[in-house]
C-alpha cells in the first residue's frame, strides 16, 4: 500500500505471479476462507542478497513473451498491374516471417551495447531498444571478458560497467590483428526497411537496423532497386555467464529487486536481459536503383563483387552499362555513392576490407541478447509489405550443354540474339531478354553453335531455333524456373535452365 498514492491505486496480482515464501497482505470479505486478493510484501529478510533466480522462475519466459513462429512468406491479396510513364508496374502485397540471426546497428555509441549490460525485455521486444534495468554497477559482480579469436586471454570487468568492459577488450585484443577476415556479402531486393532487413537475416528491431535504412526515401518511380550488405567481423566480445545470482554481489538485496519491480523497471511482463556478446567489424551498407530488372542488378553486382572472374566480355559490358547507369546511395558511414560506383565498375569491392586492421580498429556493429538464466532472447519478426516490381519480366536463359552427333559438349560457343557466347562446365552461356507476364513477345534466337571435335578444327552447326517461354510453357501454373532439352528430337540440341524474375 505504500507503493500507491491511495488505497484505491493498489494493484493487487494473482496468487500465480507471487514466489515461494513471499510476504503478502491478504485481504478477505465476509466469512470466505481464501482471500478475494492478495498484495506482495517481500520475500524474507529484505536486506539479504536477493533471490534473482527465485524471481525469474515465477516471471513469464521468453517463450511467453516472444512466442517463436516458423519463417514464413505469403501473399497477400491479388496481384495489381498498372503502367505509369508508359512502364509496367506490378504489385503484389506480402506477409513475412523471420527469425533473424543478427542484431545490428550503426550507431557504435549505443550506451549499453556492451557484453554484460542488463536490459530490459520489454522496450526490447516492443522496440528494440536497449534500456537499462535500472541496476547500480555497485551492485554487479565481476565479470570475465572474452574474445572469440583470442581465447587464450581474459580480463575481468570490476564493476561490468560499460567503460570499465571497454578497457577489458582493449587489453584483450591489445595491439594484435587478425589473421584473417570474415566476410559476408548479400544483396536482395528491396521494396520496405523492415523487409530488407529480415530478408538480409537481421533484425528489424533490435539495434535500429531498419530505421536505418529509409528505403521507401531511396526507392524511384519507374525504377528497382537492390541493397547491398557487405559486412567484416573483426571478432566478438562475450562475457562469462553462469547462474543469474553470479551476476550480482550480495548488495543486490531484495529491497532493492522490489524497489526495481515497483519501479517498472523489471517483473513478471518485463524480465531483465543480458547483453552476452558483442561483434566488432566494419560495414557498407548502399541502395543500388536501375531501370534493369531485379535479376540483371542482382547478376551485375555479384558479377563485380567477383572482380568480373569467368564473365566473358559481352555479358561484362552488359553489366557495366547497368552500373554507368544507375544510381548508388551510401546509408553506412565512411564511404560516398560515387567511392562505391568506381569500386563496382572496377571489380574490386570485394577489396573494400583487405587492408589489414588491428582489433582495436574495429567499432560495435551488432549484439546477442539473453535472458539471465541462458536462453537466447531471438525473435520471430512479421512484417507485411508491397512488392512493386518495375518493367517486364526478365528471363535468363542458361546454355548447360550442347548435344551433338559426337557426343555431349560442355565447351561451347552459342550465337544467341546475335551474340557469340562461351559455355563451359559449370558456367552456362547466359542470355537475358524482357517479356510480358505471359510469356509472350519477341523469342530468344540461337542461330550458331560451336563445339570441338577431336582431330578437327572446331564444328559449326546452324540452326534456326526460335524459343518463346509462352509457347514453350516454361512459366505455365505460375512456375518461375523451367529446364529441358531443346529441341526435343534430331541429333543436335542444347539444355537449358530457365529463370523468371518476377513476384515469386
């Protein structure tokens, strides 16, 4: 009663929410046996180390709070087809579900974003955002620091406030640098910030990531656009954890849990949450937004991440146009969209992060939360979102293999829309061309193929063959691939894989 202003302002909680040996006014009315409800007082004495464990046991679980939903992608609604300026527009609305891997941010400045920060779960959940649990650093125990790639040494945290676990990973990774790199590089479609981020496997809440973002600022009318995800992990920081009373000293009593509790700053909807771990790296984050179909940005940025290795000339100079022509926005710090065109023109953004660095070069780029008793606080995420896709269809048409009167041939030259191109094992001669939703418009046209044959100079065989994804029912029953020999008859003929960009 203490805690509120007047007698009416008492909360008073359901039996279930209260723990074993917990102090409790009970109030009764008339001549009932069992109490109409039921106040917490405290458990034992007040002063004595509180029971966090006890606490948790009798507080919802993570489960509870954030129930796990299997990924899931579905539309939502028909599809809607429109022509603005004379260029297709297909929409098509989706819902999906992820459960996201990573947590990252690009503010490296994130206060408790450090490996033994206690947060709550609730602003988490709602948002994402790291709150304090309104724990004084005098009342957490010491706390080991480690790091992944440096498992020799450690440091301990006294008390784990953020500069005092700061100073520990300096000492750990000291003046060392990595021996090697860990890489990754994704780019996918990007049509909403929550969307990009969970098709990139990264949180939408946790660690403002999508906030970030601002997709639907960077979008154009009449044009797509991609974001590329090209991220170094120098190493991770974790701390040691064991039991939840480990974490605290034996100052932490249960006066002050229940003054927390009280307070809103913890309790049975809001358990705290520990911050265990936190990756140090570099990031560069940019939008990529061309007239070409998703497929051919998707082709020329992976071609260019190579250094443009195994493409031949032809399909070089196709990718090279789409990235003269289009328009490159940096959302990471450290670089400029012009900076990240010249990269993509000359092949070498996949050098953006070989000059070596030291450990302490690298800043806070994401985190792993927990619950105090271990489990890893992960959560499936949904967002619904529009699908708007500009221009025809794309399809890419890959040559495997040629079949020929002296066997099958894996090494090839096949003239196709006019154009000479190499197949060889494992790199199919590719060709794009647009056409309507159905399938239909001007077919692909092989003309020529050249195939060796031994003790000869190599063979020609001209053909004829005009292959059209409508008539040929590539896509038929809403298909998006298509594979086959063509033709199906004679003693010459190729397979194929085909591949529609669209709203799959």
């Amino acid at each position: 009663m203490a805690q509120a202003a007047s007698l009416e302002k008492v909360e008073l909680p359901d039996l279930p929410a209260l723990r074993e040996h917990q102090y409790v006014i009970a109030a009764f009315t008339g001549d009932g046996s069992l109490p109409v409800a039921v106040a917490p007082v405290g458990v034992g004495d007040r002063q004595a180390k509180a029971d966090v464990a006890a606490a948790l046991a009798k507080w919802r679980k993570w489960r509870e709070l954030s129930p796990y939903q299997p990924n899931a992608k579905s539309k939502v609604g028909p599809e809607e087809v429109t022509h603005v300026k004379g260029v297709k527009r297909t929409k098509q609305t989706y819902s999906l579900t992820k459960n996201p891997e990573e947590a990252i941010t690009f503010d490296p400045n994130v206060s408790m974003c450090f490996p033994g920060a206690i947060v709550q779960a609730k602003p988490a959940i709602e948002n994402g955002y790291l709150i304090p649990a309104g724990i004084e650093d005098s009342d957490r125990a010491d706390l080991g620091i480690t790091v992944d790639r440096l498992t020799s040494r450690k440091e301990t945290a006294s008390p784990p406030s953020a500069s005092n676990v700061t100073a520990a990973i300096g000492k750990v990774v000291g003046d060392d640098a990595p021996g090697s790199s860990d890489v990754v590089f994704r780019r996918v479609e990007a049509y909403d910030s929550s969307e990009t981020a969970l098709e990139l496997g990264i949180s939408a809440k946790y660690g403002g990531f999508a906030a970030s973002l601002d997709i639907s600022a960077r979008r154009k009318e009449t044009m797509n656009t991609v974001l590329v995800y090209l991220r170094e992990r120098g190493f991770t920081a974790f701390c040691d954890v064991s039991t939840p009373g480990a974490l605290f000293k034996d100052s932490f009593t249960e006066e002050k849990l229940n003054k927390l509790v009280s307070g809103g700053y913890m309790g049975p909807d809001n358990p705290p949450l520990l911050v265990n771990s936190v990756v140090y790296g570099r990031i560069i984050v940019f939008t990529f937004t061309s007239t070409s179909s998703e497929t051919e940005i998707k082709a020329a940025l992976e071609a260019s991440y190579h250094g443009f290795a195994d493409v031949d000339a032809h399909l070089k100079a196709h990718y090279l146009g789409i990235i003269s022509k289009s328009e490159v926005s940096i959302i990471s710090k450290g670089s400029t969209g012009g900076q990240i065109k010249e990269l993509l023109t000359k092949g070498t953004l996949a050098e953006s992060f070989a000059t070596p660095q030291k450990y302490k070069s690298y800043v806070r780029i994401g985190y792993t939360l927990q619950t105090l008793d271990g489990i890893p606080a992960k959560m499936s995420e949904t967002t619904n979102y529009d699908a708007v896709v500009w221009g025809d269809s794309t399809v890419t048409l890959k040559v495997k293999s040629l079949g020929t009167p002296f066997g099958t041939r894996e090494s090839f030259d096949i003239t196709i829309d006019g154009q000479e191109l190499p197949g060889a094992s494992g790199h199919p001669a590719t060709a794009y061309r647009a056409f309507a939703e159905d399938g239909s418009g001007d077919p692909y046209r092989i003309t020529c193929m050249k195939y060796p044959v031994i003790g000869t100079t190599d063979t020609e065989a001209h053909v004829d063959w005009r292959l059209s994804p409508k008539e040929l029912g590539w896509f038929a029953g809403g298909t998006t691939t298509a594979s086959g020999r063509y033709p199906e008859t004679g003693n010459v003929w190729m397979d194929y894989e085909a591949v529609k960009d669209g709203n799959s």
